[in-house]
C-alpha cells in the first residue's frame, strides 16, 4: 500500500474527488446498516412499525440512491484524473531518465510498464478500490450488532474472517513471488516481439523469418503457461477464502439455533442473528475477488513506482562559462559489466582530438558519456568546470551535437527534421544548411522541395543522404562540442567524400571529439588517444606513427583511405 500511497503523491494530482466519491460510497453503507439497525430495533422490540419509520426508511434509502450516484461519479473522475496526471508525470520521468536507458531491452520493459501496467492499475483503481473500502463497513458495525446480541456469535464470526484473510495471506505471498517471475516473462515476451519487428526485413531478405518467430512463439508459450498459473494461484485463494466464508455462515447458523435451545436466544433475536450473519458474510465473500484483482494492481503500482524512482537528470540549470570538457576517474558499467575503466580526459575548447582502438574497446560508450545518455557509475564529469546537475540537460545539449552513423528521423517532411535542431530557422538559414550539407541536388529533385515527406525513419532517402541530412541538423543546432562516432563507416568512397567534405563545414572552430576509422581522420587532430579495455592513454608523436606503412598501433584498428 506504502507504492499505492507514493505513486498518488507523485502523480501531483488533486485527489479531493476521490476521496469525496470514498466517504460518499461510506455513506451508502451507513445509511443502509441505519435502516437494519431501525429495522432490528422493533423487530426486538416486536413493535409495528409506525407509519412516520417506514417513510424514514423508504426516504433514506431513496437519498442512499442519489449519494450512489454522485459518489460513484466523483469517484471515477478522481481516480481518472489521478491516473491521467500519473501517465504525464510517469512520461516526464521517462524523459528526464538517461536516453540510454530507452534502448534495447529497457524499452520493450517501460513500454509493458506504460501500456498493461498502467491501464491495469487505471482499471482497478477506479472502479473496484472505492468498493473494496466501503465495502469493509458493513461487516464491522454487524459484528458489532451480533456482539450486542450474543457476543459467542460475534466471536465466531470474527474467527470466520480471520480465518479466510489468513488463507488470503498465505496465498499472496505465493502470488507474489509467481507474479514477480510472470512480469519478468511479460518483459522478455515485449523484448522479443520489438526484435522480431525490427529484424523482420532483414530476415525476411535471408529467407529466415521463422529464426526469430520459433522462439518468440515458444516465449509466448511460456507466458500463457505463466499465466494461467498465475490466476489459477489467485483464483483458489479467492474460492478456498469464500468456501470458508460460506461454510462459516452455516456454522454461525447452527450454533444460533443451539443457543435458541438453550433459551440464550429468542425467537427475534435468533432472526436479527441470522440476518446480520448473512449481510456480514456476503460482502466478505465479494471482498475476496476483489482483493484478487486488488493484488495485481498493487503490484503493477510497485512496478510503475520503480519506474518513477529510476535515476534522473536535472533539466535546468546554468550557462557554463567555457565549453572545456573534463572526464575525472570515469567508471561506467552496463549491465552489471565495467565498460569504462578510470577514465582521465581533458579537452579545451576547440580543440580536436581522436579516439582510436578496437571495437569494443569503449569508445561508442565514452561519447554516450559525454552526450550524458549514460550516467556514469563513478567520476565526475564537467563542461567549463560545472557539472550535469549545475548546467542540466536543456542546456548541456544546447551545447552538443552528436552525430552518429544510426541517424533517427521524423516520419515527416525534410522540413520538419531541419526545424528539429533549430524551430525558429527561418527559410534563408534552412536552405544554407541544405547547402552547406551538399542536400541542394536531393532538395531540388524531390517533387515538394524541403516539404516533401521522407517516409518512416526517412526509408524514402539514402544512407549517404541521411548523413547528410544529420549533418544539416548539426549544423543548424551550431552546438560549440562536436561529437562524431564512426558516421562514414558504412559509406561508399563517393558518399565518404561527399559526407566528409560537409563535415569540414560543420567541423569550423568548434571542439570535435570523434571516433576514427580512417588515417585522414587522424592526421587532422590536436592529440590522438588510444582506448583499450576501457581505458584511455594518449599517444605521443602520433603523426609519425600513422604514416608508417608497418605501424602495429593502428593497423588492427584502422582502414586504409579509400580513393
């Protein structure tokens, strides 16, 4: 309950309604255990009723009727307006989460998280948690009822609950334990599914559409398996709660009739016995479904607050003075494997340096660290001698531009991808991007111009025309930090050329940090450093080494420049 009570503060929402619609639905109950009570009363006192009661009775429960209503109206609103707020707060955390975090498998997860999860528990929340509160009045104030008529009745039935909230417990430690391993198979069901989707083409081109279909389709197996598992767990703790529930009515019934033998009960009391028996236990034994299904909703609210507590970036913060950049004892580990090892770098502005080294040495993942879509497990790194947590994320990016060979692009027009780096640009600056990018032949031969739509992921332009297109963006955002991983690696010669000679625009007095494949590449930086397992060291007299012919350094590393 401690998740439940977190998550509705976190939402931020105005929880007045629904708290409103709860004592409403209280009410209800009341009103209606006022007229058992009234009722009880002159049927002990073997009394008629006087005609002014029975129109008491019959207004209560016609007022009973309209607070129903309104209750049950404020309560669905409240409980939508919380959930509504939730899935916009759960979405800014989302953001505010290192974009590393949204890769691979960690997305297939918070997309089971934001979809299932959260519809679950937006379901259950605001139809069944109002009626599993109030529903808990009516037994308490008739055990009360029974324990001023006969207090061994009220006793027993007390034992009754006891003894089907116990049941109810055990099997919920169960349940929680198959729940946990049922998510856990949910998610790798959700992971195997975006990789099946993603690869399809590919496989499809190799004739191999069923190498990742068989094991989705077993994975998916599984995940029936679990979870018929799962609610059939749930389920006879729910019939073993209510067969006792249903076994202890007749037991408090038996033993009211032995008590009428041994003259401890009259005839009216007897009655009053059985009535208030059978209105204790029947909202008991619909308490038990819904403590079922409350349990899935408690644990998709665990599941959502863990989301919510995940790490953050701050998003504001200020300017930095100078863009130097400064890695301090870098340590990064992903997925429980060290990836960076005390890394020690200093950059000034405008400097030009290169990272070379095998692949998998740690080179994508420095400029992740640097980009800041990675938090570093330890170190500290800064930009004009302030932190991420001083300058924060709107303007550490302001600062950045980072261009990589997986280019991601709106399904729009070329337009709105240009005006992603620079919203205000007006058509003077865009077209001079076009151009200074080399895109000026593709621009002209579409038949809209710059609002010609490029299809999904741009799947209607070429790799080289991607790059560029990055390149175009990069040059509008004008960030003073130039981040380069390996763009040209999958390019042919022409479109290398075309590409690089671009990048020499874009490159023009601004600090540059890339990742190189190619000698031309090395030859143009201020300081070359090697990556190896993780660490950085730089090399001395570089430009001599990359020259020779037979240099062990960089032959493993780099390619030869294609003419």
């Amino acid at each position: 309950m401690n998740s439940l009570r977190r998550l509705i503060e976190h939402s931020g929402a105005k929880t007045q309604h629904f708290w409103f619609g709860l004592l409403g639905k209280v009410a209800t109950e009341l009103i209606g255990l006022l007229v058992w009570i009234m009722l009880f009363t002159f049927l002990l006192s073997s009394e008629s009723l006087p005609f002014t009661v029975m129109l008491l009775i019959a207004l209560s429960l016609i007022l009973a009727q309209w607070i129903v209503g309104q209750s049950t109206k404020l309560s669905f609103l409240g409980a939508y307006q919380i959930t509504h707020q939730l899935r916009h707060q759960l979405l800014t955390d989302i953001r505010l989460q290192p974009l590393a975090a949204l890769r691979g498998k960690r997305l297939g997860e918070k997309v089971k998280l934001l979809t299932s999860d959260l519809k679950q528990f937006e379901d259950i929340f605001s139809h069944l948690l109002t009626e599993f509160v109030a529903t808990w009045v009516t037994p308490i104030v008739m055990t009360i009822v029974l324990a001023l008529i006969q207090p061994w009745l009220a006793v027993t039935l007390v034992l009754i609950f006891g003894l089907a909230f116990s049941v109810l417990v055990l099997v919920e430690r169960r349940f929680s334990h198959q729940a946990d391993h049922t998510h856990h198979t949910n998610v790798q069901s959700s992971n195997l599914l975006l990789e099946y989707l993603d690869c399809l083409p590919m496989l499809r081109s190799f004739g191999q559409s069923g190498r990742l279909a068989d094991p989705l389709c077993q994975q998916i197996e599984k995940q029936k398996d679990q979870g018929l598992g799962l609610e059939w767990l749930g389920g006879s703790g729910v019939l073993l709660a209510t067969l006792i529930l249903e076994l202890g009515l007749v037991i408090n019934l038996v033993l009211a009739a032995w008590l009428v033998d041994l003259d401890w009960l009259n005839r009216s009391q007897f009655l009053v016995a059985v009535v208030v028996t059978v209105v204790s236990i029947r909202p008991l034994a619909r308490m038990t479904v819904y403590a079922a299904l409350l349990r899935y909703m408690l644990k998709a609210a665990s599941r959502l607050h863990q989301l919510s507590q995940l790490p953050q970036q701050t998003s504001q913060g200020v300017e930095p003075s100078t863009f130097d950049l400064s890695l301090k004892d870098i340590h990064l580990c992903l997925d429980g494997q060290p990836v960076l090892n005390g890394v020690n770098l200093e950059v000034a502005e405008g400097e030009h340096i290169v990272l070379v080294g095998k692949s998998g040495s740690g080179k994508s993942s420095l400029l992740d660290v640097l980009a800041v879509f990675h938090i570093p497990t330890q170190g500290c790194l800064t930009m004009g001698g302030k932190t991420l947590d001083e300058i924060g994320t709107e303007h550490w990016y302001r600062h950045i531009a980072y261009v990589t060979q997986e280019v991601q692009l709106l399904c729009g027009s070329l337009r709105d991808n240009l005006l992603l780096a620079k919203p205000e640009a007006s058509e003077q600056v865009l077209c001079e991007a076009v151009e200074a990018a080399g895109l000026s032949e593709l621009v002209a031969k579409l038949p809209h111009g710059l609002d010609s739509r490029i299809g999904e992921n741009g799947n209607q332009i070429s790799g080289g025309e991607r790059q560029r297109l990055s390149i175009a963006r990069a040059l509008l955002h004008d960030a003073p930090i130039l981040l380069l991983d390996e763009f040209t690696s999958a390019l042919d010669s022409q479109t290398q050329a075309q590409v690089l000679q671009a990048l020499e625009i874009l490159c023009q007095g601004k600090t540059v940090i890339s990742v190189a494949h190619r000698l031309e590449t090395i030859q143009q930086a201020d300081t070359v450093y090697l990556m190896e397992a993780g660490q950085l060291r730089k090399v001395e007299q570089y430009q001599q080494e990359v020259t020779t012919a037979n240099s062990q350094l960089y032959k493993p590393q780099l390619c030869k420049p294609q003419l």
